[in-house]
C-alpha cells in the first residue's frame, strides 16, 4: 500500500543535493525555505503530518516569495508526500505533478528522479495503473543513471520489482529484484531491509521454494520488528499472512493478519487524520490563494491595459463629446442666424410695410386734404380777381394766406417724412424778406390780438431787397416760430429781428431772432421740445398744436444747413435764432422775374381740356387757364375726355388722376391707343414721385400737383405745347 520509506530516503538525500542550490540563492526567503523544507520532512518521518503539512506550507510561501523552484518543488513534494500518507491520492498525484513542473524548471535532475519514482510509486501502488506507474519509474532510473547515482536507482529498482510481484509478473520484476539483490550489501540499508526480504519471499512463494519464502518473510517480519518502519513491517505480515493461507497454515496465516492491522491502526490514528485534512485544506487555501493571486496579478496587467484602453476610450469619448458640442453649437449659429436673418428679413419687412402703410396713409391725407385747400385758395383767388374792391381787404388776404399756410403745413407732415429720407430739395424763389415778414404779421394777428401782444418787426437796411431761396419753408419757419411766441406770451410782445450776420460772397447770411417775454421754457424741456408731437404742459383750454412745429422748423433748418438756438428762462421769455444763407444775385433776380411776365403774357390762344370730377376745382382751374387767355372744356370724367377727342382738337389735356369710373392713367392709355399725342398733363393731389412711374406708362408728359403756382403750369403748357409743334 505505501511506499513512504523509499520516499523518505530520497528525501533525505534531495536535502543535501539542495544546498548547493541555495549556496547559489542565498536569499533571506530561500535560507528561510529551505530549514522550513526541512523541518517539514522531520515532522514527516515522524509520521506528524499535520505539522508536517503546517510547515510545508509556510516553506511553501517563503520558497514562492523567494521565487526558488528547487525549494518550491521540493515543498511540493513534501506536501504530496503527506497527502500520500493520508491516503489522499488525487492530492498527492496533483502536489507531485505540481513538485515536477517546477522541477523541470531547474537543473537539478535528483529532484527530478525522485519525483518521477515518487509518481511511479503512486501509480502503482495507489492508482493500480501499473504500465503508466512503471514508465514513471523507468523515467527515474533514467535520470538515476544520469546523474550516476546507483544508490537511487537500486530503492526504484525495489520499487518496479513490487509493482511488478503485485500484479502477479513475477518474471518481469525478478530482473529488477535481482539487481537489488546484488547491490543489497553496497547500497541495502535497515530502511530497505525488511522490503527487500518480503519481496525475495513473494518470489520464493512465487517459484514455490515454501522454505525459501517462509525464512525470507520471518526476515522481514524480523527486520521489522527492530526498525521504526512499522509500514513495511505491516506489509511483510501482509504478504506473509497470504503465504501461509496458499499453505493453508491459517492460524499463523490469521495472527499475520491481525498484526498488519494492528499496526496500520496504530500507525492512522484517526485524529491524527483529521488535523491533516485541516491542514491540508489550508493548505488548499493557500493553493487557490496563489492561483488568486496569479490571476489578480493578470488581472492588474489586464486592468492596466484596460486603463490605458479606458483611458483612450475616454479621451476618445471626450474628444467625440467636444466635437459633438462644437458641431450642435456651429448647427444652432447657423440655425439662430438664419432664424435671426429670418427675423431680420421679417423685420425689414415688417419695418418696410410699416413704412409704405405710412407713406400711403399721408400720401391718401394729405390728397384729401390738399383738394379742398385747392378749392379755398383758388376761390380766394378768384374773389380777389373778381372782386377788385376786395384786394385791400385784410381779411382775404389773410384768408388766402392761412389757406397757403395749411396746404404748406399738409405738404410738410408729407415733407417731415421726405426729409427724413433726404428727398427734400430746396427751391430757388426770388423773394423780399421785408414782404414776407410782414404777411406772417398779418395772418398772425387774430393770434396776437387773441393774446393782446404786440408784434415788433425790425429788418436790417442791409439786407438786399430781392434774395433767392425758398421762401415757402423760410415761411414755414418763422410762422412756427411766431404763433408759438404768440400763444405762449400773454399781454406781451414778440419781436422779428433779421439781422445780416455776415456776406460771403454773393451769400448774404440773415440772422433772425424770435423773441418773446411769455412763460419761457425749462431748461430741461429745452432739448425735448423739438421732438416730434412734444407738447410742454399743454393745458387743453389754452391752445391748439400738434407738437410738430418746432420738429419740422429743426428739421428744415438742416435743410438749410442751419441750427436753431434757443435761449429761454422760465417766466422771463424765449429766444429763438437762426442763420440762413441766401443769395443774393440781381440778374437772376431780373431772368427769374422776367420768365414769369413772358408766360404771363403769352400771345398764343391754346385750347386746353380739362378733366376733372371735382366741380370747384374744375371752376378754379379753368379760371386760371381762362386767365391766361386760353380756350378751354371741361369734362367730368374719363369716358367724356374719350368722347370730346374724337370731335375735337386740343392743344393739351389736363389730366385729374384720381377720378371715378375710370381714373386718369386708364383715361390717357385708352387716349394713346387712339393714336391721340396730344400732349396730357396729369393735375392731381398726388405728391409727384408717388405716380411718376405710372404717369410715363400711361403716356401722361408731364405732372403738376395741385396746388400750384399758376406761373408754373403755363411754363409746363406752352413748352409742352411748342415741343409737340416743333416736333410736328
Ligand atoms: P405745438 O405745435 O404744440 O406748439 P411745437 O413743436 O411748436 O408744438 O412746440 C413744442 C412745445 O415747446 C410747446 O408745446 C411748448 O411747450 C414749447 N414752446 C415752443 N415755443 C415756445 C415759446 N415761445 N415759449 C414757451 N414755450 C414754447
């Protein structure tokens, strides 16, 4: 059954072997393994497998620590061994193999050699698979001879004979026994003595030689009964209690038996097995604990290079991450820029049909406006002609000028617009300062009169009699400026100054100053009020404005290149003042003057068609065309323009564009598709550029708006009129 004394020796023999080893790794661990390593094998020997199994294991670690494969092995081998012992033969065959791959990794071919017999003995004898057993013991010979060591090679050699007698082939053992045989006195030891012996009896019995055999297994039992390897001793009552039963001696057979029990029981104590397998389980602890540690170890490689994948991954993921973040934000510029282009465009939009609405809603006023002012201005006219005896009345004049005043007020809220769009061009005018002051007085003086002021003019002598400019805006100024003096001056006095600042050339620069001692304005309303529709505590029973007026005076100042001052304390009055350049320029004064008495009196009697639905601007404009010594018919509308030029000639038509049935446009196109070119002047409230297009498409020559300087309309007339004849 067990074969442990052979171990043993080799044992023995492995430790001396091993120092050499250990002189060359002479480490702390390996010193301290190497004592373990045998200390463990005294335990063993002292069948103390628990403390031998204990101490293997703490040889164990020191010898892995060390990294010493010889110590490892041989700590391996120790603890097989034990396991051998215990009868645990799995555990023992694992811890050998185990004991031999590091064995194989030294040099050392006497660890190998026992542990290839150690193999071979647990093959045989525990496995009872004898062929594999047997290679492993010829592989250990092998070594044996190797390292010449024919000590070892004679226990293998008892060994291969006892596998081979326990399977009954006594001719293929004997070879090997009688080796053993002849090497007993050099190499045979107590240890070897008791085995030999029985082996030499089972061969006896084998070949029938009873006395041979009888005297060979009481050798044994003998030797046996001397020596402390109660095992052998076990085995030699074993085998000899199965001769004397082929013999039929059974009692001695039976007593043979009985002692092999005995001591087998003697020798596994249960408890002493029980603490083994303890051990032995830490033992396996230890096993699985390195195995732990071998695979942590792998796994701290494997996490390294995890970490280093994570750590690319992650990077890869930020990377990814920041790219993604710079795409969305580059995706939502160029959404929220066109959406804010959107929005601009829709603003611009917005903005632009705001502006159009605008237009268009003072474009409609001021024409519905301007056309009843037409009728009061041209009836005013009219009476004045009519009624000579009326020409001193200050009343009428003062009518007609309030009824210029308010068409220039309408034409300014539409100017208010253009000037802000920079489409105001200043007109050249010849005009005498001294005559206009004085018909802003006049028309001003119900205002003065309402208020008891006093209005105080004084004009500088030398400022020339004739100056050219426009004369309508600088009206436009100083009205604003004087009814405002009027209206916030109670029994007081407002004065007109011009002044000549300064002559550049053939620019004279007047300086006018509108004073007044009424309720004077607040220095912190001072900037405010030339805001647009800014009223300063209006009280509504105290006048009527807009809140325009000094908007529309600062914005035609700019026309003129000029600034307004303002000078104001509350309670102590205003002053207003300005600069303006005019020029001054006697011949242009004469040409200008000159060219008005010429189409004033024209020789030529044109005939004119005028169509109009407006009754009293049909009466006002055929009074002035008759003035002029024209011919002229009126039509109401469109359909009796068609109708009357096919029966008659005319020199030019006058034009209403916003007309009923058929307007103006519509009229002159069905007058050009009869081939009709007399020359067509459209009259109408419209302000010019807003019809400038469709008058030319229409085949309208020319424009005039209502109302108008009659001087103008004749100038229109007569070189429409010549043009067409020369062209004839
Ligand atoms: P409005 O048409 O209402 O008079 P203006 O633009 O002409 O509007 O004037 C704006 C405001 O400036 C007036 O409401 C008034 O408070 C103040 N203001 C203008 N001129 C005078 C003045 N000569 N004296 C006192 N306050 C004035």
């Amino acid at each position: 059954m067990f074969r442990f004394r052979i171990f043993l020796a080799l044992s023995l023999l492995l430790n001396i072997v091993s120092l050499k080893l250990i002189a060359q790794t002479n480490t702390e661990a390996s010193v301290k393994a190497d004592k373990l390593v045998k200390e463990a094998l005294v335990k063993f020997r002292e069948s103390n497998f628990e403390k031998s199994l204990i101490i293997s294991r703490v040889a164990l670690n020191s010898a892995t620590s060390a990294k010493n494969y010889s110590l490892i092995s041989r700590s391996y081998n120790i603890i097989a061994a034990n396991y051998n012992e215990l009868s645990e033969v799995d555990k023992a065959i694992f811890f050998y193999k185990k004991s031999l791959y590091y064995a194989n990794k030294t040099d050392n071919d006497s660890i190998k050699y026992n542990l290839y017999n150690n193999l071979g003995n647990m093959y045989c004898f525990e496995k009872k698979q004898f062929d594999k057993g047997i290679s492993y013991y010829k592989k250990s010979i092998a070594y044996g001879l190797k390292i010449n060591d024919l000590n070892q090679i004679y226990f293998t050699n008892v060994n291969i004979a006892w596998a081979y007698f326990d399977i009954g082939k006594f001719k293929e053992g004997y070879p090997y026994l009688r080796f053993v045989g002849n090497n007993t006195e050099k190499y045979g030891d107590k240890t070897t003595e008791i085995v030999v012996n029985m082996l030499n009896g089972m061969y006896a019995s084998y070949s029938n030689e009873d006395d041979t055999a009888n005297a060979y297994f009481l050798s044994a039992i003998h030797a046996g009964q001397d020596s402390e390897e109660q095992s052998d001793l076990s085995f030699a009552h074993l085998e000899y209690s199965k001769f004397l039963t082929r013999k039929k001696r059974y009692k001695e057979a039976y007593e043979n038996l009985a002692s092999y029990n005995k001591i087998t029981e003697a020798l596994y104590n249960q408890q002493k097995l029980e603490k083994a397998s303890i051990a032995g389980f830490n033992l396996e602890l230890d096993e699985y604990k390195r195995q732990i540690d071998k695979i942590e170890n792998e796994k701290i490689s494997q996490s390294q290079s995890l970490k280093k994948s994570r750590i690319i991954v992650i990077l890869f993921v930020l990377i990814s991450l920041i790219l993604l973040v710079l795409i969305i934000t580059l995706i939502k510029n160029i959404r929220f820029k066109k959406k804010h282009n959107l929005e601009l465009v829709e603003a611009k939009e917005i903005a632009e049909e705001a502006s159009l609405l605008k237009t268009q809603f003072i474009s409609t006023i001021s024409h519905e406006l301007r056309t009843p002012l037409y009728g009061v201005v041209g009836i005013t006219n009219m009476l004045l002609e009519e009624h000579k005896e009326l020409a001193q009345s200050q009343h009428l004049s003062s009518l007609k000028f309030s009824a210029r005043y308010l068409l220039s007020l309408v034409n300014d809220i539409l100017q208010i617009n253009k000037i802000e769009e920079n489409k105001v061009i200043l007109e050249n005018l010849t005009f005498n300062i001294s005559d206009e002051i004085t018909m802003i007085k006049n028309s001003l003086s119900f205002l003065s009169q309402k208020n008891n002021n006093k209005i105080k003019v004084f004009i500088d002598p030398c400022i020339p009699e004739y100056l050219i400019g426009d004369k309508l805006r600088l009206a436009q100024i100083l009205m604003n400026l004087v009814s405002n003096a009027l209206k916030f001056t109670k029994d007081g006095e407002v004065e007109i100054i011009v002044n000549l600042n300064k002559v550049e050339e053939k620019f004279y620069f007047l300086e006018f100053h509108i004073k007044d001692n009424g309720v004077g304005i607040a220095v912190v309303d001072q900037n405010k009020i030339f805001e647009k529709f800014v009223q300063v505590g209006r009280k509504e029973e105290d006048y009527q404005g807009t809140g325009l007026g000094l908007s529309i005076v600062k914005r035609l100042l700019g026309l003129f290149g000029s600034k307004i001052n303002l000078e104001s304390n509350i309670g102590e009055g205003t002053s207003f003042s300005f600069v303006i350049p005019f020029e001054h320029d006697p011949q242009k004064t004469k040409k200008i003057i000159d060219e008005i008495e010429v189409d004033l009196t024209s020789s030529e009697v044109y005939k004119i068609l005028i169509v109009e639905d407006n009754l009293i601007n049909q009466l006002v404009t055929k009074k002035i065309i008759e003035k002029n010594n024209y011919v002229c018919k009126v039509v109401d509308d469109g359909f009796g323009a068609l109708d009357i030029i096919e029966k008659e000639d005319f020199d030019l038509i006058l034009m209403d564009i916003n007309m009923p049935l058929m307007n103006g446009f519509e009229t002159s196109k069905r007058i050009r598709l009869k081939g009709i070119t007399t020359p067509i002047v459209a009259l109408t409230a419209f302000d010019k550029d807003e019809i400038t297009d469709e008058s030319i498409s229409s085949g309208i020559n020319d424009i005039i708006v209502k109302p108008f300087e009659p001087i103008k309309l004749f100038k229109i007339i007569s070189y429409l009129i010549k043009e067409t004849k020369n062209v004839g």
